[in-house]
C-alpha cells in the first residue's frame, strides 16, 4: 500500500503564507487540473490547512474525472482533502 503513494513537497514561499504543504497522491494517476489550479480552487473555498505545515490528501479523489468535474468535486468536497482539520 505504501508503494502506491507518492508524496510531493510545496513550500509557499509568499510573505502572507509561510507553509509547508505535503500532497499525497497516487502514483501514476494523473489529474486533470495541475497542482496549482488545485490549490487555488482549494484555497479559494477555504480548504487548506492552515498550519505552518500540512497535508492535502488527494488519494480519494475519484480517478477519471475532466477538469470540470474535478473542480466541481473540489468545490464541494474540499474539506476531505484537508489535514489537519
């Protein structure tokens, strides 16, 4: 099970926003918004952790999903992403 998650590293280097942020997410399942369109449609709805360090858990995004499901899945099912709570 661990071979399957891959983590990924962002440090948001902004003055407003010093945070490291983890994401996990499956190994070779690509979405089909990248990363910084994720993040903005998950900061813009008040999902991301808002500790000096966090987690974005995209393993249970559903696979498949075009850009516009996908943001819509973000919108409204954003808080699932998010730990710490």
């Amino acid at each position: 099970m661990l071979k399957k998650k891959r983590r990924f590293l962002m440090i948001d280097n902004r003055p407003e926003s010093k945070q490291i942020l983890y994401f996990i997410r499956r190994s070779g399942v690509r979405l089909a918004l990248d990363r910084d369109t994720c993040i903005q449609i998950l900061r813009e709805g008040g999902f991301l952790p808002t500790g000096p360090i966090g987690f974005v858990n995209f393993l249970d995004i559903p696979e498949g999903l075009n850009a516009q499901e996908l943001e819509r899945y973000l919108r409204e099912q954003g808080e699932e992403t998010r730990w710490p709570k």
